[in-house]
C-alpha cells in the first residue's frame, strides 16, 4: 500500500449516477525547522542578494531531489533545457500550507518550452512561462535528517483506505518494516540521518554499498539514491535476496527478451550468472530495492545497461 495512492470511495446518488468521494486530509503540522549549513560558495550569492534557499517537500523530482532536501535557487539566471527550475505558486497548497513554488525540470524542443517532474510517476506535463520562473536550482544540498511529517499526505491517504474497508492500520505505518530494513542493510550502508529513530521512513534514501561491485561499476564511496521496492522490471539496477539470506546486486535481464517465448529472468555479477527464476516463471529471488541514481564525487554517473541475451527457447509452430 505504501506504493498506492488512495483517491476516494465510489458512491451511488439517487439519480444512479456514481461518484468519487475523496477522503478528507487535513492540513499537514508544520515541520521541524532546523538550521542549515550553507557553503561558502553560495553565500556570496546571498550576499549579493541573487539567490535563497528553501526545503523541498514531496517526491516528485525523485531521485534527483528527495522530501526535505535544501535547494540554492539563483534569482538571476536564465532557465536552460533541463535545468531545474522554480516556478510560482499561486497562493498556499491545499495540505501543506504557504509554500515558496513548485520545483520542475525545464524542457525547450522545437522554440517551445514545457515543465515535467523527474518521478515517473507524476505524468503531468505544463507549458512554461518566464514570468512564472522565479529562479533556477544550482545547488542541491542532500537532507542530514529525515522529517516525522515527510509521508504525511500517504499517510493519511492510507488511513482513509483503511478506514473505508474497516482495516486497522499497523502500529508502524509510514516506516518499513523491521525485516524489511535488514535486509536492506544486508547489501547498503544507511548513515543515521536517513533513520528516524532507528527506523526507515517510507520513500527513496542515499547510502552506499557494504563492498565495491565492479560489474557494475559501483564503489564504497559511490552514493546511491535507493527506492525500497517489491517491483522491478528488465533493464533496471536492482538488488534482489532469496530465501537462504543471499543478497546480488546487478542489472535484471532476461533471456530471449525480444522473442516469442521469453526464458529467465537473471542477473550478471562478477563471478557468475545468477538466475533469478526458473524456466517456469517461478522465482528464486525477490526484489527488495531498485537503485535509482548514482553519484560519484558530486557527479551522476550513468546507470549501467543490460547487455542483449542471445538465449531463446524454441518456438513451437501450431499445426
């Protein structure tokens, strides 16, 4: 459920027609305020007045920019294709109050200019104005410390779920669960300031890996921006552990991907192939993470890609 969003309950009105009830949210509390350290660099730019900082909130520009990380926004500079840009927000948000805009990727194609989010998972696409641009993100300082308030909206997106299909909810909703966690920690190292109380907040973290994976060309010092996930598909870097407490970390591929009978699905690591489900479909690892973005020495690095199988099973032709 943590993945899902629960938009309402269908109703039936006397006239027959069905509508969708959406759950009251109440407004969010307001958020631990703490003191941010600023680097040197940018304070010249505040000095000058030219830019200002700001806390982000929500995960739509996930996995570039995470809930309650600090931004540096230049007030004079010239928005260019696929920087990120703040653009105005026209008076306070319906759950989270006065806030100072909205954080979205600049696109210019053919003379014209549109806005998109980085989380495919937001899909809304606006076309973009310079009078609505209030500055260009040139600096992305990464949260020390995670938010009680940071999953308030799914939270009580979930609660009103669980209220509508009579569910009492888990003592530990909004924070994965304790074996969820170890087994994360099995292949990542998680710094204290992505826990809240020891716990894991539900949504993306940055850690880094126990050992150097070299088939993958991550290192101890690479941080990774991790999506805690049971879902995964080919082609994405994922880590996936099976029943006897083995972790792999590794591009998912498959066999035969493009015929008519597709085969297993498997992993390369150094050493070996690993399958991760046999040739029915039944499978032997599951998916407890998917790495979503990798930073070398405060540069992205590509993420690796599958390499093409040339294993196919063979196709039976009807009579």
């Amino acid at each position: 459920m943590s993945n899902c969003e629960y938009v309402g309950t269908l109703e039936q009105l006397p006239d027959g027609t069905v509508r969708i009830r959406r759950p009251h949210i109440p407004p969010a509390p307001p958020r631990t305020k703490r003191p941010i350290q600023i680097p040197l660099s940018a304070e010249r730019q505040f000095a000058r007045g030219n830019a200002y900082v700001t806390t982000v909130i929500g995960d739509s520009m996930q996995p570039t920019i995470l809930d309650n990380d600090v931004i540096v926004v230049s007030t004079i500079r010239r928005p260019r294709h696929r920087d990120i840009v703040a653009v105005k927000a026209n008076g306070p948000h319906p759950i989270y109050g006065p806030i100072d805009g909205y954080i979205w990727r600049y696109y210019v194609h053919d003379g014209c200019t549109c806005l998109r989010k980085d989380n495919p998972h937001y899909r809304e696409e606006q076309p973009a104005t310079r009078e609505e641009i209030i500055g260009v993100i040139t600096r992305i300082l990464p949260r020390s410390y995670r938010d009680e308030q940071e999953n308030y909206l799914r939270i009580q997106q979930h609660r009103a779920f669980s209220q509508a299909c009579n569910v009492t909810d888990p003592p530990d909703l909004g924070f994965y669960r304790g074996c969820d966690l170890r087994d994360l920690c099995t292949i990542f190292t998680i710094p204290d300031g992505e826990l809240l109380d020891g716990r894991l907040p539900w949504g993306a973290f940055r850690a880094s890996t126990i050992t150097d994976h070299p088939h993958v060309g991550i290192t101890t010092k690479d941080t990774l921006t991790v999506d805690p996930t049971i879902e995964s598909h080919v082609g994405q870097l994922v880590a996936k552990r099976n029943d006897e407490g083995e972790t792999i970390l590794g591009v998912l591929q498959r066999d035969g991907l493009r015929s008519r009978y597709p085969g297993k699905f498997f992993i390369e690591t150094a050493e070996c192939r690993v399958d991760i489900t046999r040739e029915d479909g039944y499978p032997l690892y599951r998916t407890i993470a998917v790495i979503e973005r990798i930073q070398r020495r405060g540069i992205v690095v590509p993420l690796p890609q599958p390499t093409m199988s040339a294993t196919v099973r063979s196709e039976r032709r009807r009579a």
